[in-house]
C-alpha cells in the first residue's frame, strides 16, 4: 500500500483542484448534467410510474457514481481516494441492476419482476456488496498519482458481472421483440432496450480499457454513453410518450445546449474537445430535429382542435335550441291533444253507461274499444307531457311527510284485480323496523309505485309478484321491491331501460301498447326528490326486480 500524498493542493469542493484537466470536467459534468434533468423530468411528469421511477434512480445512481468519480481525480489524499474506489465499486453494480430491471419492465410491457428473479439477481452480485470494502476490491493506490488503483479480484468479478448483465438485457432486447404484440409498446421496449444496452456497453468497454492498461485517457469516453442513453429514451418520449411523458424535454435540450458552449471555455486546444462536440452535435442534431418536428404537428393540431371546440360550442347550442322546441313542441301537441280527447272519452263512458239511451249490442263491443284505447291514449299523452315537463325542468313537486307504507299497499290493492284477471297472484309484504314516513310528493310516488307495479302485471304472464316494503336503518332508507316471474330483461334490456323511449325486444310480443317512457319518467321523478330506481335480472325469462328507493324522514 503506497500512502505518500500526492503533489497537488487540496481540492474545493471534493471535486475541483488543478490535478483536473477540462476535457476530465467535460466528460463528466456534461453527462451528470444530463441524466439527471432527464430522470427529474421523468420522474415529475409521472411519479407513480415504476419504470418512470426505475430510471430516475438509474440516472440518480449513475450521478453519483460520476460526482465520486470526479471527487477520485481531484482528491490528493490517499485515505479518500481509497474510500470513494471502494464504495463506487458497489454503486456501479446497482447501476447495471437498476438498468436490467428498466429492460426487463420494458421487456414485459411494465409487469413487474417475480420476487424470486430479483433475488436471484441480488444473490449472484452479494459479494460485491459485502467484500466493498475489504482489499479484495482495490488492492492499493497507482504510486503515480493519476488516480489509478490496483484492482482486486473483486473489481475483475464486477467486470464479468456487468458483462452478464448485458448480456440479460440482450436477451431481454430479443425476447421483448418477438414477445410484445402491441406496435406502440415494442418501438418503445426497442428504443429503451437499446439505449441501456448502449449505454452500458459504453461503460464496461471503459472500464475494459483498464484492465487492458490502455492509459487513463479512454476511459473518460465510456461515459458518453448516458447522453446518447437520453438523447434515444427521449426521442423516444417525443415520438411515443414512452414512460407516459407527454410534456417535450426542452428543459434538457436547452441545458445541456448550454453545458456544450459553456464547456468550449474551457478547452484551450480546440482540436483535443473534436470527438466530444461531435458527439454532442450528432445527439442535438437528432433531438433537435425531433423536437422541432413534434412542435410543429402539436401546434397544427392545437389549432385543429381549437377550431373543432369552437365547431362544437356551436353545434351545442343549436342542438339545446332545437332540444328546447321539439319539448315544447310535444307539449303544445299534448295539450291540444288533450281535450279533444277528454270530450271522446266523456262521450264514450256516457254512451256506454246508457246516458243517451239503449245502444244496441253490436255497438257496444266497438263502444268499448273506443273507451279502452282513449284511455290508453290519455296515459301516453300524460308520459309525453311527463316528458317535456322534466325536460324542460317544470315538473313541480309537493313535498310532504306522508307515510310510504300505506300509499304502497293501497296501491298493491288497487292493482290485484288486474293482477287477477291475468291469472297472477299480487302479495304484499313488509319487513320495517320504522313506521316508514317519507318526504316526498306524494302524488308522484304512487304514480312511481303504480307504474313498476303495473309493469310487472304487464311483463308477467304467468306466476307471482310481491311487493315488499322493507327499510335499513343504517342507511336511513326505505325500500320498495317489486319482484316478478315475467319475461326478465337480457343484460342489454338492462341497460337501456331507463332511457327515453327504451322498450326490450320482447316487450312487444307481450305488451303491444307501451311509449318506453314510463320509466324513464318515473326514475327522473325518484331522482329529483331524492331517491332512486334499480333494475334487476338473472335474464330473458327469469324474472325481474325493481326497487324503488328513497331516504326515510326522521
Ligand atoms: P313501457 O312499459 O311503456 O314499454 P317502460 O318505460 O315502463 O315502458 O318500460 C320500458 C321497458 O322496460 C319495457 O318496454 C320492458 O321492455 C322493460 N320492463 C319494464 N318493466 C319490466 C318488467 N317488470 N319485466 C320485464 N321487463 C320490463
């Protein structure tokens, strides 16, 4: 072990001290600069992210492993310079984890690693985390003060290790190209993959360069790989939002633009910087091209949209404009519908009642169909009236406490004889732990009642229908339920019912005479005063569920 210290001054800083050239300055700031705006930005734009949150540690690590890096040229002391050659030894193996897991994420459209994986990984590069600090890892000091060490076989198993590991994500690379189905995802698996790779072949070909006793002075290039790393993975998140970032990098370019013209101040021989500002003009020249490519479509298409909003804004209007008359429009048909009809049906039922006379039987028959269909018409008329009123947001409500119990069972009584007449059994039920006062408008809950009661009678042939009352507490709610053995609905019928003029294929074959506007009426009205209705069944044929519900007055 040599520990004589070297000849320079100390350093300021850790990192500045007249032992550092420029070019040793450039090398490293240049590419410390970049990762790590390139990590933020990632990691900012979407946080949550775990590739974006991968490669932010990736760039983070890689950052400080080039700050110690920098700290080992420009420390004269030995105890330092032994220090920091020791702990980068560890720091550079997670580097090369971190970036087989970014490939690996790629690889697997962002399905994470399987837990017995990553330990498999941690288990083959454990030594290198625990022997850090022992002279299996760096031996001693070079005796002339260029920062060199004599590596132990520790550094010699990293070298292997890192050559492993690329070769992982090289498989990786391939497995994801004949793996990944969607177009969009494998570009953007190629573009990472790739830029990983390059990046750390750059590293390991570094640090190869090393071993190979080929001088200090190569070695300062392997880090050139992280810019090109960044300039790929973020053409690549301008061409594909790769790591879900929509938002461009100009933060980068603009920087590291500045780092590339700030750091020509430093070279006194403009020939020695040729291959790096080469290298730098190539990746900006890319990205640049990139950049201003993308910033032209997105202002074409700012402007597309723009147009399109203001299209639509009018478009909006007109179609509430024509909303509006085709309600009024219904509402004025209706009225004018109205009383001619009340005249029909008046005339019909005193005809029929014998007020002007005996009416031979022939006519009685036709008589009562007249009877019969006006009365149907008078219902649609009222569902159409129902319609515009709540269109036109002038359905009025009287609110009051009344109790729901009671209106249910009358109505339930009222219906049974229709009910019968079809053949069906019409139960009442109720399970309360409260008397089940509600507040509400009146007239329009039984009107809500009557019509899934009466829905129910239409769409069951055959079999029973309860009707149960039943209330929770908890909720501070009241339930209705009316449960048939009809025709049921298909997942379809489901959900479409509750829309304006909504009828199920099969409620024809059942019920000829219906608007599809019933309940769509009366889950408006539920609404509006609090409540709601539920539609449920196993499907065609099976039976059906309505519940109505609302909160309890308490
Ligand atoms: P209408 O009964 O006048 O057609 P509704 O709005 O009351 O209109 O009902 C809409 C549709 O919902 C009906 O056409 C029918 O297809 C379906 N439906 C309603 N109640 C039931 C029920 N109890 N069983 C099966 N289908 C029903």
């Amino acid at each position: 072990m040599i520990d004589n210290a070297c000849e320079w001054g100390a350093s300021t800083l850790l990192i500045f001290s007249e032992n550092v050239g420029a070019l040793v300055y450039y090398t490293h700031i240049f590419p410390l600069v970049i990762s790590l705006f390139l990590g933020f930005q990632v990691l900012i734009n979407n946080p949550k992210g775990r590739s974006n949150r991968v490669l932010f540690l990736l760039t983070f690590v890689f950052s400080i492993w080039v700050y110690f890096d920098l700290i080992l040229w420009a420390s004269p002391t030995p105890e330092s310079v032994m220090f920091f050659w020791s702990a980068i030894v560890p720091i550079e193996m997670f580097m090369y984890l971190l970036a087989a897991y970014l490939v690996y994420l790629f690889a697997h459209e962002q399905v994470d690693a399987p837990t017995w994986k990553k330990f498999a990984f941690s288990v083959f590069l454990l030594p290198i985390f625990l022997f850090a600090h022992t002279s299996l890892n760096v031996i001693g000091l070079s005796p002339d003060c260029d920062t060199g060490a004599f590596e132990g076989i520790l550094i010699q198993y990293m070298y292997a290790a890192e050559i492993v590991i690329i070769g992982f994500i090289a498989y990786y690379l391939l497995k994801g190209i004949r793996r990944i189905k969607d177009t969009a995802n494998r570009k953007r698996h190629i573009y990472i993959s790739t830029a990983t790779l390059v990046f750390l072949c750059f590293f390991t070909a570094g640090n190869l360069t090393l071993s190979f006793d080929l001088g200090p002075f190569y070695e300062q290039y392997k880090l050139f790989g992280m810019p090109i790393f960044a300039t790929i993975v973020s053409y690549s998140i301008i061409k594909l939002a790769t790591f879900r970032v929509k938002a461009l990098l100009t933060g980068v370019l603009i920087s590291a633009l500045w780092i590339l013209i700030f750091s020509m101040l430093l070279f006194s021989d403009i020939a020695y910087a040729r291959p790096v500002i080469l290298i730098t003009v190539i990746a900006f020249g890319i990205i640049g091209a990139q950049l201003s490519r993308s910033m032209r479509k997105e202002t074409q298409q700012r402007e597309q949209i723009e147009k399109l909003a203001t299209n639509l804004e009018k478009a909006n209007a007109r179609l509430k404009a024509l909303d509006h008359q085709k309600s009024e429009f219904v509402s004025i048909a209706s009225h004018q519908l109205r009383s001619p009809l009340t005249a029909i049906r008046g005339y019909a039922s005193l005809l029929l009642e014998g007020s002007f006379g005996q009416i031979p039987q022939k006519a009685m028959e036709p008589l009562g169909r007249i009877d019969e269909s006006s009365k149907l018409m008078a219902l649609a008329i009222e569902d159409y009236l129902n319609v515009s009123r709540i269109e036109s947001g002038n359905m009025k409500y009287n609110l009051a406490d009344f109790n729901l119990v009671k209106e249910v069972e009358h109505v339930t009584d009222d219906l049974r004889s229709d009910a019968m007449k079809k053949g069906l059994v019409l139960y009442f039920k109720k399970s309360l732990h409260h008397q089940g006062v509600i507040h509400a408008d009146i007239g329009k809950t039984i009107q809500i009642i009557h019509n899934l009661i009466n829905n129910s009678v239409k769409y069951t042939q055959t079999g029973t229908i309860t009707v149960l009352v039943r209330d929770d507490m908890r909720k501070k709610k009241i339930f209705v339920d009316i449960i048939d053995t009809g025709i049921g609905m298909s997942e379809e019928t489901l959900n479409a019912i509750f829309h304006k003029f909504e009828r199920a294929r099969n409620a024809n074959s059942v019920n000829a005479t219906g608007t599809g506007l019933g309940l769509y009426v009366a889950a408006k009205m539920a609404e509006a005063m609090g409540g709601g209705i539920t539609a449920h069944s196993d499907g065609d044929g099976k039976g059906s569920r309505f519940t109505l519900e609302m909160p309890l007055a308490m």
